[in-house]
C-alpha cells in the first residue's frame, strides 16, 4: 500500500518506514509479467538485529546500531558538527556554492520527481523523491543550525532530529544514483541530485559511514594495494597477459600491450574491472590502438591500472587522492595525454571534477576514449565491415560521460559507420535515463540491495531497452552497447534477472568490442552470441 | 508620507538584501565544476544534442569558446515564458507562467511609471511621448494585475489540492502566495474601483521621486484597496530577497556558475591561482581516513593515504 509520507516523518519511530508491496512498481510487459507481481526478498532478521535498517525493504550501508542513548545522542552531535562543515569553505570549498544554491532556491514544485526513474518505477514512493532527503537536510539544516530555527521551524517547515532521522538518511542517501536527471529539468536549477550527494559526504568525511563497497573495498583498497578490485601491480601483469593470449586465441590477432612506456602519446586508464569481469574490452582496445599505430601505454603503479575514482560518490577527501595519483603517475610517464577507457564515472572525476583540483605539471590533458576512438575509426586508418555487425544494436548512455560531460556524438558516429542496425533508445543522449548501477550501486550487493537495484532503480533502463528493440524477434541476438563498467555491470545483471537473454535475445557489451568486430580482415569475430567466453569456459 | 518612508524603507532593504545575496555569492570560494549538459552557452551544433567542447579530439589545444547569442536564445523565452516548466510539469506551468509573467509586467509597469514620472518632473507631462507611455502603463498594468490575480490564486490552489505540493508546503509557502495575491488582487481592486487609467499609480510614483512633497501628489490611503496595495507592494519588495522566491534573480548564479560553469582550468592561468589557495585551506572533517587536524591542508591530505591502511 502506499503510505503517504512527508519529510518529517523520517524521524518517527518505526520498524519500516516504507514498504514496496508485491505489484506495486511499475508493470513489465510480455514475457515478463511474472516479474510483476515479485517483491524484495524479505531482510533476515538475524542479519539486521543490530543494523540500522528501518527505512525500506533494503540496506546498503548497514550502519551498527548505537548502544546506549548516549551514543546515540553523540552521533546526532557528530551528525550537526559535519553538516555545519558543508558550510565552511575551509571544509567544502569544492562544493560550497553549489550546495548553498540549491539549499536556498527550492520552490518545492516537484518537477524533479517526475524526472526521477528511482520514484516512478518505485510506483511513486515518496521518500524516494529527489526532494524527499533534500528537504529532510534542508529542514534540519534551518532548524539546528540557523539562528532562531527553533522558531523559525513552525513557520519554515519542521523536523525533529534523532538518530532515526539521521540513520534512515544515510541509508536514503544510497538510493539515488546521482544521475541528475532532477537537476536537469529543474526550472530554477536547483540541484537535489548535489545535495545528495553533500549528505553522502557529510556521513563519510565526519562519521566514517559509507558502504563498505565503496569505501573499505573500494578507494581505500585503491590507494592500498593498486585497485578496487584487490588487483596488486603483479596481478595486473598477469591480467593483461592472460588478455593478450585470449585475444590472440579468440581473434587470431596477435596484440601487445605496452606497459610504461615514457613519453608515449597517450596513457589509457582502464576500469581494473575491465580486466577481471570483460577482458574482451581491454583486449579490443589494444587491437584498435595497434592497428591504428598509436603510440600508448598502461601504467603498472598501484593505481595507474585502475581508472575508477569511488570517492566521486560520496567523499571529496578520497576523490581527491586518488585523483592526484591518477595524475601523478601520467606525469611521471610523460604522457601526452591521459585516455579514459570505457568507465563513465571515472571520465567525469579526472576529466570535469579534478580539473579544478589539479595545479601545475599534474593538470596533464584528459581526454574521452569516446573521442579518441572516433578520430581513429573516422580517420580511414582502419578499414571496416559493418555487415559483421548486422544485428540490433542499441546505445546506453553513461550518465557520467553525456549528461555530465556532454560527450554525446562520438559515440554515436562510430555507431553509425559500424553498425547497419543501430537504433537509439527512447530518450537518448542528455535526456537518457541511468543504468541503475550509479553512484556506486553496481557493486554494491549486500544484503538484497542488488535485487532493490535489479527491481527498482535499474528497471526504467531495462523497459528502455525492451522498448528499443520492440518488434524484432526474440531469437534474433541484440546488443546493448554500454560504454562504461558500471552501467555494464548493471545491464548485464538485469539481463541476468529477467532472463532477458533466454527471453529476447538480448546481450550487451562494450563499444570497442563493435568496433573490433566491425574490422574488415580479423580472422575471427570477438563478439559471439550465445557462447560463453573462453575465460568462464575455462 | 507614512506610506512614503515604508516605500523608501523596503526599497532600501530590497538593495541592501539583494546586494548582500550577490555579494555572498562573488566572494565564495572557487568550486569544483559540476556542470550538466546541455550547456546553452555552447556552439550552435552542440547546443542542438548537448554536447561539449570535450567531444573534440585534444580540445586543449583550443580557445575555449561561448556564444552568448546562444545563451540568450535559450534565457530570454526561460525566464520570460517558463520554457523549462511548460516542458516538464505542463499542469503546474498554467499558473506558474501568469505568477511570474504578471510580476514581470509588474517590473515593467512600475520602469514605466518611473519614466513617466522623470518626464513630468522635467515638464513634458503632456505629449506623444507621455502619452504613449501612459497607454503602456495602462496595458502593461493591467494585463499584470489580471495574470498575477490569476496565477497567485492558481497556484495557492494548486498547493492546497495537489498532495505532492501540500506536504511539501509550510506556513511561509502559503504565506508568500497569499501575499503576493494580496498585492495583485488589491492593485486590481484599485484600478476596477475607478482608476482605470493607473492615475493613482502614477501620482505616488511621482511622489515617491519627489520626496512626497511636489505637485501632483498622490494621497494615498483613499480607499482599503488603494492602501492595501502600496503597504503590500512595499513590503513585497522588501519580502522577496528575503526569501527563496530570491531565486527570481539567484538563478543567474545557479545557471552561469553552477549548471553552465564548464570553464577549463589552464596551467598558469587566474582559474589555476584560484584552485592553488583551495588547496592551502585546511579543513577540520573528523573522521579518522581524513586524517585531518585543521593544520594540515587539502594540499598535504589528497597527497598522503588514508589514515586506515597506514
């Protein structure tokens, strides 16, 4: 049932504030109308007895329960101290103007709710209007930390703030995918998608509370040991070794991929989870880049093989760390130019959202693959077959890399030399809707939260690629083009979940992997329908 | 001259409020950018999809350019006609757009009753000029007055009827609807009760360049409508930058420094100076991988590890 439910009643007492009820997110059409009627697995009450989890059906931070009223009231103390701090510009220069914008400019229309996939595809739960947290902070913020607030809060809107308020706001501030999308079409220009982003950052920087996704296995054991992924130097050695031999044995082409080279034109920073999850994908890249004689090189430094930058998530202290190695490591190489390879979110953090950070020999050019790709496949240097691509192809778009960079035709063109059947998705380009696997949730699988990110905040993406390949047979193999990790990640386990392949035939990958297919003269296709790849086969 | 010193007093404060909002915002720190595309200010190609200098293979090696032409092309029918609003939330732009529009023709209005008030002060009170000023105070006022009336009515409906609009809304919400209705519907109500021609408006805008002590000095107060409106538009003025309706003007700074702000940084350049002072502040976030203490800066945290794998 939906409950109707205000900001303030974030802080009452409850075991659940919002339940998503079996048929109620939006309906699937044929053949998957059993999916209609599916509803989260419920929480083990075993493993939430002493986690915070009463804010819905699911949990992604599982934030340890306070003992005692005194701990819980010092965390409320902590909670103000760090939102205090987003105001200070020794705290938050990065954000600082944007943030005191969008916290005082809200004319609470609701604009932004219609443009959100999370709420509609939730069937229109209200505390997953963008809105819904950004008033939350907005309220708490005019009411603890304004003077006179205390008055001024029967008049501005009220709120009470208690451990409850502030443990279900970290949790909600992990169901928005920060695709920005609300920012977009809001009239005024406010932006809830930032402010989500600014409570992530508080929870973080002052608390330690992030998911353990993101932060504990994620930037920290970044900076530790080399990668995300746990990935030392050595290991992604052997990766991209292993890589060379598969390519060599699944295409019959021979390729070699240059490590540190000094000097070379570019430094191409892959997604590490390329490597491990789609070695196909730091395999077609070396192809395209041999066959089209460009001097490059991948870094073996802890960190220089692994382009991802989690604290754009949720901590600007994290963000910044790695954003300097990334940087560091191209200077030391004497690149040109660094290549961000196929990862929408870490092209926004090096390209956009470092740039105001990088000073000096660290701020080296940062360029899309999107855009390198195109110069070569456009540039006559290679020569194509589309036809080896006749099959449905559609485009996703990473929101990090269109809406957030406005990288949106490259990609495109490439499309329309190579693939005779591509067709766009409804809407496309600045307008598209996100994965579902942003911000983080693309790896984030504890507890149910994958099967909440499977069920709710992935579904509009799944309804859009159904809807972009309408009326073609369900045997005939489709590709969904994703040119980033993450939404890869995301697609490839909504196809999983829906069965989508046994289905509608549907498949998904990268775009070098079209291209590399596309290539007039490879002894054999890289792209393979049907067939496991050699590395799970094996 | 009571009604007068109000004018003069919320005049004042609108000034010193407006500029005090501008002022914050010119001398906050530099930001990281946070753009999001389409960015209007782009060149026409791009504009049309949304793209970005960043398509082109090592723009860096390019001036970076805007067209204001393009982003007047995008403002003007924004600002004027609530383009964005008419295409995402249609229902809510049919009494969102006469709001605003009517305020606009207030604005306008009240330009017009000030220029013709300079040249009755400078003796040209009649004329072609001041004729047709008078016409365009007339069309302009009134056409103000009936859109305003019927958007400030409109949308406190809307708030009262729509759920997603009342559980967002406070008392000042209601507040600030009411009061500007209060202000339109009593201005409306003075012009139908026989100063159809804004006589009376012009009369006090007159007073108010002259002190109150000139000819052709409007007594105010000669009805309740005629006092409702000059004690309201008054305090109206006053009243908005004091508020989140502020945003009739601060959406300069979330469009051109925030949404839009995709100015490279350059080595060497002011930008770079800029980013080199964030750097040496020193932040004081508690939580233990920050490893901060208010000595170090952001310049010695983002070089250093984390405090939990050291």
């Amino acid at each position: 049932m939906n409950i109707r439910l205000k900001p303030s009643d974030i802080a009452k007492a409850s075991d659940c504030l919002c339940h998503i009820d079996p048929g109620e997110l939006s309906l699937l059409p044929p053949p998957y109308e059993d999916f209609n009627q599916r509803a989260l697995t419920p929480l083990k009450p075993e493993k939430i007895n002493n986690i915070e989890a009463s804010l819905d059906d699911t949990v992604a931070i599982g934030i340890p329960k306070p003992a005692t009223k005194q701990e819980e009231e010092a965390l409320v103390r902590q909670f103000l101290s760090g939102l205090k701090k987003l105001f200070e510009k020794e705290n938050n220069w990065t954000f600082l103007q944007p943030l005191m914008l969008s916290m005082e400019h809200c004319a609470k229309c609701q604009t932004c709710s219609s443009a959100c996939p999370v709420f509609e595809m939730s069937g229109g739960k209200d505390i997953y209007r963008p809105i819904f947290r950004a008033e939350v902070l907005r309220r708490i913020y005019r009411k603890y930390l304004k003077p006179g607030g205390k008055i001024t809060a029967k008049l501005n809107g009220d709120i009470d703030l208690n451990w409850t308020t502030i443990a279900r706001l970290a949790e909600l501030s992990y169901r928005c995918t920060l695709c920005r999308r609300c920012a977009t079409v809001c009239p005024i220009g406010v932006d809830n998608g930032l402010i989500n982003h600014e409570i992530r950052k508080l929870f973080s920087q002052e608390m330690g509370i992030a998911p353990k996704e993101i932060h504990d296995k994620g930037s920290v054991q970044h900076l530790r040991v080399g990668s995300s992924t746990g990935m030392t130097p050595p290991a992604a050695k052997d990766s991209v070794e292993f890589i060379q031999e598969e390519m060599e044995e699944i295409t019959g082409y021979k390729v070699s991929i240059p490590w540190d080279v000094e000097g070379a034109d570019i430094l191409l920073l892959h997604n590490a989870g390329e490597m491990l999850a789609w070695p196909e994908n730091v395999g077609a890249f070396a192809i395209i880049f041999q066959a089209a004689g460009i001097s490059w090189t991948m870094s073996s430094e802890a960190a220089g093989y692994d382009a991802v930058n989690y604290g754009l998530w949720y901590d600007d202290v994290q963000f910044s760390r790695v954003a300097v190695k990334h940087a560091d490591i191209a200077r030391k190489l004497k690149v040109k130019k660094i290549v961000i390879g196929e990862c929408g979110h870490a092209h926004k953090a090096l390209t956009v959202i470092a740039d105001r950070l990088l000073t000096g020999d660290l701020n080296i050019p940062r360029e899309s693959a999107m855009v390198t790709l195109e110069d070569i496949v456009m540039s006559g240097r290679l020569k194509f077959d589309p036809l080896k691509n006749n099959f449905p192809v559609t485009l996703h778009d990473p929101c990090n890399v269109v809406r957030a960079m406005g990288i949106v035709e490259p990609q495109r063109r490439i499309l329309r030399k190579i693939a005779p059947q591509f067709r766009e998705m409804t809407p496309h380009g600045v307008d598209n809707y996100c994965c579902g696997g942003g911000s983080g949730f693309a790896i984030m699988s504890g507890y149910n939260f994958a099967e909440w990110r499977n069920l709710v905040s992935s579904r509009k993406k799944f309804l859009q690629i159904l809807k972009a390949f309408e009326g073609e047979p369900p045997d005939v193999p489709k590709y969904v083009c994703a040119p980033c990790s993450n939404c890869k990640g995301a697609i490839r386990d909504i196809l999983h979940y829906y069965h989508a392949e046994e289905r509608s035939g549907l498949h998904y990958g990268g775009l070098v992997e079209l291209v590399v297919n596309a290539l007039a003269g490879m002894k054999k296709p890289i792209i393979r329908f049907g067939e496991k790849p050699s590395w799970e086969a094996k | 001259m009571g009604f007068y010193v109000l004018s003069y007093l919320c005049i004042m404060v609108f000034i010193g409020a407006t500029g005090y909002l501008i002022y914050r915002q010119i001398n906050l720190p530099l930001h990281v950018r946070w753009e999001i595309y389409p960015v209007q200010h782009e060149i026409t190609a791009r504009t049309a999809y949304g793209g970005s200098y960043m398509e082109k293979v090592n723009w860096w090696n390019d001036k970076y350019e805007n067209s204001r032409i393009n982003e007047l092309k995008y403002m003007v029918p924004e600002i004027l006609f609530l383009r964005g609003l008419w295409k995402e939330n249609r229902s809510l732009w049919w009494f969102s757009f006469p709001l605003h529009f009517g305020l606009y023709l207030m604005i306008a209005t009240f330009a017009l009753l000030l220029l013709h008030a300079c040249f009755t002060l400078g003796g040209f009170s009649v004329g072609v000029v001041s004729f047709l000023l008078s016409g365009l105070i007339v069309a302009a006022g009134w056409s103000g007055l009936i859109l305003g009336s019927i958007g400030s009515l409109g949308m406190f409906y809307r708030r009262l009827t729509d759920r997603s609009l009342k559980d967002y809304s406070s008392f000042s919400d209601y507040f600030n609807i009411i009061f500007i209705g209060l202000f339109f519907i009593s201005a409306l109500a003075t012009c139908l009760s026989g100063d159809s021609f804004l006589e009376g408006a012009k009369a006090y805008t007159f007073g108010l360049l002259t002190a109150g002590s000139s000819r052709n000095l409007y007594v105010p107060g000669q009805n309740v409508a005629g006092f409702l409106t000059i004690v309201s538009a008054s305090l109206l003025v006053a009243y908005i930058p004091l508020t989140h309706m502020s945003h009739m003007f601060m959406k300069y700074f979330l469009y051109h420094n925030v949404k839009w702000d995709d100015v490279p940084n350059r080595r060497g350049g002011q930008m770079e100076a800029a980013i080199k002072n964030n750097l040496e502040l020193k932040p004081t976030w508690q939580a233990k991988h920050i490893n901060a203490d208010g000595h170090k800066s952001w310049r010695d945290i983002a070089s250093s590890a984390p405090k939990e794998m050291k």
